[in-house]
C-alpha cells in the first residue's frame, strides 16, 4: 500500500543525508500516517490532518 494520506493525499519526500564531508546521500521521508477509523472506515490519515479534524 501507498504511503500516502488518504485525507489529502500527502506522500513522501525526497531529501538528502549530509555527512560531516557534506557529501549527499538521497533519503525518502514519510508522512507520519496514523490508522483511523473515520465515518466506518478504516483510513490512513496524516497527523496535519488528525488535528485539522479535531477542530
């Protein structure tokens, strides 16, 4: 399955590692996904969008 928040459709991230020689490493950075249950369902939701909800 996607890494992928099913409320906004946030994914991951491209970045890069920086060792003490400032070489670059490429790294992936994920959404922080928390499984939901919303409206019966059970969904990938994003913590931005966990706390946009709890408004």
């Amino acid at each position: 399955m996607a890494r992928r928040c099913d409320a906004c459709g946030r994914g991951s991230n491209r970045a890069n590692n920086r060792s003490h020689s400032n070489v670059a490493t490429k790294k992936e950075q994920n959404a922080n996904l928390q499984p939901r249950r919303l409206a019966g369902m059970k969904v990938k939701v994003c913590t931005r969008c966990l706390k946009t909800l709890a408004k």
